[in-house]
C-alpha cells in the first residue's frame, strides 16, 4: 500500500501531510508514491536516519539558518523522470530537456557544498558526484540556472553565429548553425546518457533530503517523538491528536493527552462515558501507527509500537445510501472482512468503535463478546470500544474515568468485570440538556 492511499482514511493522516513543510513538490509526489514500510529493518533504518538529523541539527536549533538555506536550493527541485528516461532510451535531448538536467545538477552541487561546508552529516545518506556533469552543461562556468547551445562547445559554431549577427536573415548561415547544434546536442545527450543511473539516484537522494527534514522539522513543530520498535506490544504515553490539540489551542483550551497500551492475542475493550474520547482514542491510535509505518513523528511523548501488515478498521456511520445497506448491514460487511482477515495469518491491528451499536442489548453483547473471542489470535492487535455489559470474554479491560470533581477525566484506567459505566446522565446534564427530563429519568433508575 502507498502513502496515496491512506489519505482518505477516517484518521487525520492528510492533516500530517498538508503540515508537512516540504521544499518541493516532487518531494511531495515522492512521498506519496512511496509504499508504508512493513518490516522492522525498513521502519528502524528509516528511524535512524530521522533521529539522527533531529537530535543533531533540528532540536537545538542551532542549524536553522543552515537548514533554511537547504530549503530553498531544494525548493527548484523537479520532476524530471520523464527526461531520464529518455537519457536511458538514448533519445537526443533538446535544449529544456538539457536544461532540466542542469537545473538537478546545479541543485545537487549546491546541496553537497552546504552538507560538506556545515558538516552535516547525514546516517547512510550521500549525494552523487556530479560536478563533471555540470561543467558539461556550464562550459562557461557561468553558474547560471540556464541553458543554451553554448559558443564555448564549437569554434566553428562561435564564427558561424558572429557572421550571422551581420547578416542575421541568412538562411544558409542558420542552416549550418542548426547542424552544429543538433551534433553537439546528440554529443551531450550520449555523454550524459553514461550517468543516467547517477542522476536517478541524484533526484531520489535530494528528494529524499528534503522529506527527512520536513519531518524533522514537523517533530519539533507539533511536539512529536521518535518511537521504539516492539514485535508484539504497542504502548503510547502521553498520546494526542494533533489536529485536535491545535484547535483546541486557539479557543484557549488544553488537550488532555492519554497513556494506553496493547498487545497481539489479547484483545483491549475500551468502555467508558459518552464524549469521553474512546473513539478519538481509536483514531490516534489508527493514526500512530500510520504515521509509525510511514516514519514520521509521533504525537506521544513517548511511544513503543508494532509493525502490523494491515490497519483494519470499523468507526462512525457507514450507512451507504446508494448501496441500499443500513448502518448495520454495512458494519457487518465491515467486520465481516476483519474477521476474513484475521484468518489470514498476517499481522493486523483492528480498530473496532461500538460494534452492533444499532440492535438490541442481547444480541449486541452477545455480538461483542463473540467478536472478542474471534479477534483473540496471535496475529491480531484488536481494540473494541462499547456500552454493552461483555462478561467472561478472553480480554483486557480499560475504561475512561469519566466524570472527575465536575469535570471530564479522559485518562484510563484499568478495570475488571463486565459492568461499565453509567454516566449518560452526567454527560447530559454538563451539556446544559434540560434538568425536567434528566431528573425522571435519573428516578425511572432509582426504581428499577
């Protein structure tokens, strides 16, 4: 699966991206064909990298102008694949086409002398050697971020181009000026032809650049962490949302951040108050591991987590009008693919948020708790959320504290039995809903 992919997810994975301060937009298009990483050699070499830059160059501060520098000479960054592989198919280039490869080259040297001048050294990252390239394309060294068929390339070219400046409409002497350039453009492109392959790598490293630290930069912006690797159990101290946090920032309020943990074969059973973040719980959790697979920051102060092949999941409406399903059709055809999977042997992480929420009591316990035992295998993370009563299922259970000397508690504490909390009331009554009816119903509890 592609980064690409996931942008449409219900988790706030775009969110990230749009914050992501890239320098370019082929940087941008790289990153969102590149496939998430699914093995802990990818996600932990691509983590040595990030942390090394940050530790080093990003959370002083002490290289900002260095770093600034840096962004702008990758923001003329291109995509030029297309050129390249013209150059691989040995096609004569024209004069834009030379020109969007000197363009690369002049970014590639300018980029190298910064990383060598600042001593910036970057784990398992090094640019190409390209400046005999680009004194193939600057014969004058002019240093200019431009191209034509230069004077310098043929002396012939040079006398044929001063005769014609005093007789400018010649059309023998154009003849032959067109000749000499179409052969120096054939010799270039073939000379060039030759370190096609270093040029590719050249774009990609430069590219890839620019991606690290736009990460790293973000880390420090919206106060993410570098997460350690685990096999089997995911744990996230301090956890927040970042989208979240920042909007509730500017209406002069406070993000409560959560510790959770997790683990295969065991599954996790969230129960808790209405509006008491189970499933914006889901979402970052969904969230985390996206961003973990993709190697961006983390928004936890600290956080251990699993690579899984798949992130599954079952949140919200999925009522779908045009498909004649209801909301539980929907969701069973939802869970009903979880569940296919799960039988796969891979290793999933399944998100499930209320699940047969839209039937009755018996039947949705009955539904929950059988999902749970389903769900308990050694390849499968799941974490279900719920208001039903579940008893004697193979789980751990946490719920949300709820409501605290007259506020909302979003933390979790860990519980043990079936019974959950009753606290719609509490929830109504901070919502300002009207006291006449919470009252009859609070006595209508008292009798029964």
């Amino acid at each position: 699966m592609k980064i690409k992919h996931i942008l449409s997810s219900q988790l706030g994975f775009r969110y990230i991206l749009d914050d992501l301060d890239l320098a370019s937009s082929f940087s941008k298009q790289m990153l969102y064909d590149s496939s998430i990483k699914l093995t802990t050699k990818e996600i932990s070499a691509g983590y040595e990298q990030l942390g090394d830059f940050f530790t080093k160059y990003v959370s002083k501060g002490s290289f900002t102008h260095t770093i600034k520098a840096l962004h702008r000479i990758l923001s003329s960054l291109r995509d030029i694949r297309g050129t390249l592989a013209k150059l691989a198919q040995g096609s004569v280039l024209d004069d834009i086409e030379l020109f969007e490869i000197k363009n690369l080259l002049i970014t590639n040297e300018e980029t190298k002398t910064i990383l060598e001048e600042t001593l910036i050294g970057i784990k398992n990252f090094e640019l190409e050697n390209l400046a005999d390239l680009l004194g193939l394309l600057d014969p004058e060294k002019s240093g200019t971020n431009s191209f034509y068929i230069y004077e310098a390339y043929s002396i012939e070219l040079a006398g044929i181009r001063s005769r014609l400046k005093e007789n400018r409409f010649s059309a023998e002497l154009s003849y032959q000026a067109s000749l000499i350039e179409n052969r120096i453009r054939r010799e270039l492109s073939k000379k060039i032809s030759l370190r096609q392959e270093s040029l590719c790598l050249s774009l990609n490293s430069l590219a890839s650049l620019d991606i690290i630290i736009a990460k790293a930069g973000q880390i420090s912006r919206l106060g993410l962490s570098i997460p350690s690797i685990s096999k089997h159990k995911s744990s996230y101290h301090g956890l927040f949302n970042p989208e979240i946090k920042e909007l509730l920032m500017k209406e002069g309020k406070i993000y409560q951040k959560t510790d959770i943990e997790f683990e295969t074969l065991t599954p996790l059973l969230m129960t808790g108050a209405n509006m008491g973040g189970k499933t914006l719980t889901l979402r970052n959790i969904g969230l985390s591991q996206y961003l973990f697979q993709c190697g961006f920051g983390i928004p936890a102060d600290s956080a251990t987590i699993a690579p899984v092949s798949e992130v599954l999941i079952s949140m919200g409406d999925m009522q779908n009008i045009y498909r004649g399903l209801s909301s539980f059709a929907a969701e069973m055809e939802i869970l009903n693919m979880i569940l296919t999977a799960s039988k796969s042997g891979k290793k999933l992480l399944a998100l499930i948020d209320e699940p047969a929420r839209s039937t009755n009591p018996s039947e949705g316990t009955a539904l929950v708790k059988a999902l749970i035992s389903t769900l308990a295998k050694p390849n499968v993370t799941a974490i279900i959320s719920t208001h039903y009563n579940v008893s004697d299922a193979p789980c751990k259970r946490i719920r949300v504290t709820g409501f605290d000397k007259g506020k909302m508690n979003y933390a979790f504490v860990d519980v043990d039995g079936a019974s959950v909390p009753h606290e719609a009331i509490n929830t109504a009554r901070s919502l300002g809903v009207d006291n006449d009816w919470l009252d009859l119903a609070e006595k209508m509890i008292e009798n029964n």
